[in-house]
C-alpha cells in the first residue's frame, strides 16, 4: 500500500531482537515510516462529524486496500491518518497493521474491544473478513453499512 500511497513504507519486519539470548516467543517488529499528520480521532474526537470529502477518500483508499486482495481489520480513528500536505493527490494513510493481510488469511486477537464487536459481530480470533472491515469503516465514519461499496 506505500506504493500507492496508502501505507507509510515499510522499512523493517522481522525478530523483536535478533542479537539477543532471550526469546521474545517469536515476537515480531515492524518499523514504518513516520506520518506527518493527525489521525481521524485526533481531528474529528470519537464521534465528531468527518466532512464528506475525508470521507470519500478514506472509503476510496479502503476500496484500493481491498482490490488488491488485502484487509485491515482495526480501521478505527486512531489509525487513519490524514498527512499534513497531500501525497500523489490523497490526504489518507492507514496505521496499526497487527490485524491486516491477505484477505481470509489473518485473525482477531483475544480480548477484542467493544468498538469492535459492536459493530463488526466479530468474536474473538474470529477471521478478519471484508464485511466486518466495511462494517467498522461504517460505524468509524458515522456513515450507514452502505456508505462503504464492496469493491
């Protein structure tokens, strides 16, 4: 997603600490690029009213996520960004990639969050799915279900 300016580049994914004796219990780190900008939440607080022009953008930035066979599942405020100065004419850039991947590939964690369950359905460790994704996307832009197409 960096490629089309969705997603901060990737810079480093592997061993939480390669070079030490102690084992992390194959935990892993990701190191991106930094995001200048402010998040949804940080613009808009947990339930203001987003403009209908990030809207769009955001739904359209979610639609290129999911017409490349890829899902995010924790597209909460917090982690959509909005960059101070547009980049290859878009504004959006996802954060928080623990729950994103192929689609029908990655899993919730245990111990979900209501803002999820709410309104995704999902249970713990349940797959990520394109519909929980539209649902949260939805219910994070204080949009109907049917705001965000299906791609």
């Amino acid at each position: 997603m960096a490629d089309q300016h969705l997603a901060p580049a990737l810079r480093y994914f592997g061993p939480l600490d390669a070079e030490s004796e102690h084992s992390y219990a194959g935990l892993s780190i990701v190191v991106m690029d930094m995001v200048e900008g402010d998040s949804l939440h940080d613009l808009y607080g947990a339930t203001g009213s987003i403009p209908d022009d990030v809207i769009q953008e955001v739904i359209t930035a979610a639609n290129a996520l999911k017409a490349r066979g890829f899902i995010h599942g924790d597209l909460r405020r917090p982690n959509i960004m909005i960059l101070d100065t547009p980049v290859n004419g878009t504004c959006v850039r996802f954060i928080d990639f623990d729950w994103a991947g192929l689609v029908d590939k990655v899993f919730y964690p245990f111990d979900l969050t209501s803002a999820i369950t709410d309104a995704t359905k999902a249970k713990d460790n349940d797959v990520v799915t394109v519909d929980r994704m539209d649902k949260l996307l939805a219910a994070t832009l204080g949009n109907p279900v049917s705001a965000v197409p299906q791609v």
